[in-house]
C-alpha cells in the first residue's frame, strides 16, 4: 500500500512521519527504513529503523528515486516498511510526475510486499484526483 502524508510546510507533517516511523518498528516483524534528504532525522527515529541519506547515494528525480526504493526491496525481503521524507525535495518536479510515480509504486508495494509512505509539501487540492485511486492519505 502506498500512503501519502499531505500538507502545506509547518503543518506538521514530519512529526507524522516520525510517529509512524517509529510506530512501525514497534509493530513490524522486519526491516523498517526511512528515506531522507539530509541527515535530519537522525535523533527522532529510533536507532531500529535503517535511516538512508539519499544525498550520499546522489538520489535526485522520480526515476532515480523509484530505481533506489527497488533496490531497497530486492536486497531485502524482510523490508516492512518504506517512509519518504520530504519528497519534493529529492524530487525537484514536484507535482509533475508524481502520478506517475505513485502508480509504480503502487506495483512495487504489491510485488514486495511493503508499506511505502511518502511525505508531499503541498496542498491536498494540488495533487492529481486520479492519485486518489492508487494511494491511500493519511
């Protein structure tokens, strides 16, 4: 399943993503990792979650971000959960792509069996009504 975490900055869609990321390892029997773009989360996630920096990997763009997560998945069968912070950033084109990009996330997510959650900066009436059919918002 693919969720999306909604909302304009200083909404406080990060703490949302903490609260989940750390929920998730409470409550999963695998691997949980969280994506970020820099190395902010550092002290908030729980040192049982696997934190990945997508600078140091030079992750920029839908595609690249897309072929990463794969890869997460198809070295780890054990991987839960995935958590994206601040996607936009990672990926510059922000709402351009963005349907796109769930959809095969979605396909991914049946595949490997994983929760994926992605954090968007924006307005819930900026994001594309055929995404609704794909991702689940929390």
């Amino acid at each position: 399943m693919v969720t999306l975490l909604i909302g304009k900055k200083g909404t406080g869609k990060t703490k949302k993503l903490i609260a989940l990321a750390n929920e998730a390892v409470a409550a999963s029997s695998g691997n949980v990792v969280v994506i970020e773009k820099g190395l902010k989360l550092t002290y908030d996630i729980t040192h049982k979650a696997r934190l990945v920096d997508t600078e140091q990997y030079c992750v920029e763009g839908y595609d690249m971000l897309y072929g990463f997560l794969s890869g997460i998945c198809a070295c780890d069968y054990d991987v839960t959960d995935i958590l994206v912070d601040s996607t936009f950033k990672i990926c510059p084109t922000a709402i351009d792509g963005l349907e796109d990009f769930t959809k095969k996330l979605q396909d991914l997510s049946e595949t490997s069996n994983t929760n994926i959650v992605l954090l968007i900066s924006a307005d819930e009436s900026e994001i594309p009504e055929s995404i609704n059919a794909v991702c689940q918002k929390v």
